[in-house]
C-alpha cells in the first residue's frame, strides 16, 4: 500500500513538472535555461527578456537559442525590430544589449566546425573561389575555380599582366593565395598539369594540395555590400569625426563590410599604409568606420584599386547596424545591393587625391 502511494505521488509529481515545462518551453528545463544565459555572460535581466523572447517567437526548445544560429536570429530579430519599430534602438540600454547579443551571435558563428578548423585539402574548395596565382619571376594573376574533380583543380585562365610569346603555364609550380568566406586565408603550391587557352572557355588544370596552409583565423563575419560610399585619408585615429556627413572625400565602392573592417574600391593606384575614413549607408542609414589599409590590390586594366581596411566603428548604433546586416537580421535578402549612398561632392580636405586613388571610374 504504501509502495503503492509513493508511486501515484512520484508519478503526479512528474506531471506537474511536465505541465510547468511545457508552459515555459516544451521540453526544457527553466533552471536550465537561466544557467546558460548566465554562462553566455547574459544578465539576469536580459535572461528574463530572451526567455519571453523564446516563448513570443514559439521555439520548441528555447534554450537551443543559446547553441543555434537559427533559433538566436530569429529571437535577435525580434528584439531589434522592435527597437527599431518604436525608434528605441539608440537607447543606450537597449543598444549595449544589441551589442551584447550580437557579440555571442558572432562567437556562435564564429565557433561552427568548418570556421575554427577550416579545411584541409583543395578537394574542399568550392567552385567559384577567387584565387591569386603566383609564378615566381612573372608576377601575380586573377583566377577562379570552375571545376574540382577526383583528379584536378579546373581554374579560369588567370587574368594579369601580358605574358612572353609562347609562354605555357603547363609544367610551371605557382603559389595559390585564396581567402574563404567567414573562414581564413590560405596558400599552397601546386604544378599545372594542363594549359588549354585554346578552348571556347580557356582553364589551366593544377594538381590538388592535400595540405593547405592557414594563415590567420577570421575574427568577424562579413557580408557582401554593393554600396556608393566617401572615403578620405586623416593624419591620425585622433582626427577622425565620427559624424556622419554625407560629403567629403572621394568617391568609393563598399564590396564588403564588417564590424571591424571593409573592403572598397577607389579609383587609380593606392597603397597600404595609410588612415582613412570610409562612409557609407546600409538601409539608408549611415555609417562611418575609420582604419588602416592592411592590403592594396591594384588592377592596372580598370585602374582601380582594392582596399581591405582594419578598421573601428566608435558608435554602437552604428556597429549593431553593420552586424545585422551582416546576420541578415530584419532583411529577406542579406546580399541586396544598397541604393543610395553616402554621396557628395568632393573637396580639398585630406591628402591629395592620389594617396587614395585619383579617378572616379564609372564603375565607382
């Protein structure tokens, strides 16, 4: 009998949990939850607001927003449209918590098995890649991957300077420099098996590397970006007005931004080295980032010049706007082209046009 009681009492115990679990989130355990937005670096505060968050946006399991990308961007989004909505985004609390959010989504991303480990072998690279072909002696060439088969590397014929009359690459060792998205740089040496110029589509096959050598580690995740921008070199970090003006500078072209970098184009020959300040807009709103210009890329038949900036943005609001475009945050299309810009006309302020490129083609 008494067996018998502790039975029906441990089983009306189990049903009350279950009842309490399936109110909060089916299937999790609200402890549970509270501990991981506290080892996430979350405050009791936040926690309160992620878990009402998680139930408003029906997640089986909220705690899963704590591991899936998914499940945090669909709850990201629903903080920060309506922030956004009620014009509640440059509130200092309410940004430092977007700010915080966005830190863990990037340490999430961040965190996936092919951006910490990366890839071994060429077998892995995926068809489109740009890559640098470097032939020691002759210079430095523009390619990409067409095909990757069981045998070979299938390549564009590389784009570059002219090469001597009957000049093969068949045979040749080159360096091959590519950098992945959301992942890391990286270079290896292969031999050219095969020079087929005379094809409708000219390709050069290489040998596949089964070892390719990772040169650093991403550190933000970037997204592509189509956007008119102004860009001006300052003396100094100390110089730079983080105010967004809409003029100034000299005409750019944003390919790509993060929240510590871009990459843009400019006209003419620049060179690394040198401080600058980039404005642009991403959905209409601007945004100003200043840094160094950690690499130049000179394309001599466009006469242009790729720029990849380190760089900093001082304003939060500003930050948190670039990392949820980058996220794809309150976006159907994260790579759509910007409309608009951070236009203007030009002025003397700076140094002079050729530090940063003299022309402003039309393709800027």
């Amino acid at each position: 009998m008494i067996v018998a009681v502790f039975i029906v009492s441990a089983l009306m115990l189990v049903g009350v949990i279950l009842v309490v679990q399936a109110r909060s989130g089916a299937g999790f355990s609200l402890p549970e939850f509270y501990a991981a937005g506290k080892d996430a670096g979350f405050s009791l505060r936040q926690i309160r607001l992620l878990h009402r968050v998680a139930r408003e946006t029906r997640l089986l399991n909220p705690s899963s927003l704590f591991w899936s990308q998914r499940s945090l961007d669909r709850c990201i989004e629903t903080i920060y449209m309506r922030f956004y909505r009620d014009g509640l985004e440059d509130v200092p609390e309410n940004a430092a918590f977007l700010d915080q959010l966005f830190a863990y989504r990037k340490t999430v991303a961040l965190n996936q098995p092919h951006v910490r480990f990366g890839v071994q072998s060429s077998r892995n690279l995926d068809v489109g890649q740009p890559l640098t072909i470097v032939i020691e002696g002759g210079g430095t060439f523009r390619s990409r991957i067409v095909e990757n088969t069981r045998t070979h590397l299938s390549i564009a014929y590389p784009a570059g300077k002219a090469l001597p009359r009957g000049f093969t690459w068949r045979g040749k060792t080159v360096r091959v420099v590519l950098r992945r998205r959301d992942d890391a740089a990286y270079t290896f040496s292969s031999k050219i098996t095969g020079d087929y110029l005379n094809r409708s589509r000219p390709v050069l096959y290489i040998e596949h590397a089964e070892r390719m050598e990772r040169e650093q580690k991403r550190r933000s995740v970037r997204g592509p970006l189509n956007a008119p921008g102004r860009v001006l070199p300052v003396r100094a970090p100390e110089d730079v007005d983080f105010t967004p003006t809409g003029a100034g500078g000299y005409r750019c072209r944003i390919v790509d931004i993060s929240e510590d970098g871009a990459a843009l184009k400019v006209g003419g020959r620049a060179k690394a080295g040198i401080y600058l300040r980039v404005e642009t807009q991403i959905d209409e709103h601007p945004v100003v980032l200043s840094g160094t210009v950690r690499k130049a890329t000179y394309d001599e038949k466009r006469h242009l010049t790729l720029l990849n900036l380190q760089a900093e943005v001082a304003d939060i609001v500003m930050k948190n706007r670039i990392r949820a475009y980058v996220f794809g945050i309150g976006r159907k299309d994260a790579s759509v082209s910007q409309a608009g810009g951070a236009g203007g006309a030009r002025t003397g302020q700076g140094a002079p046009a050729a530090a940063v490129g003299a022309g402003e083609p039309e393709d800027l």
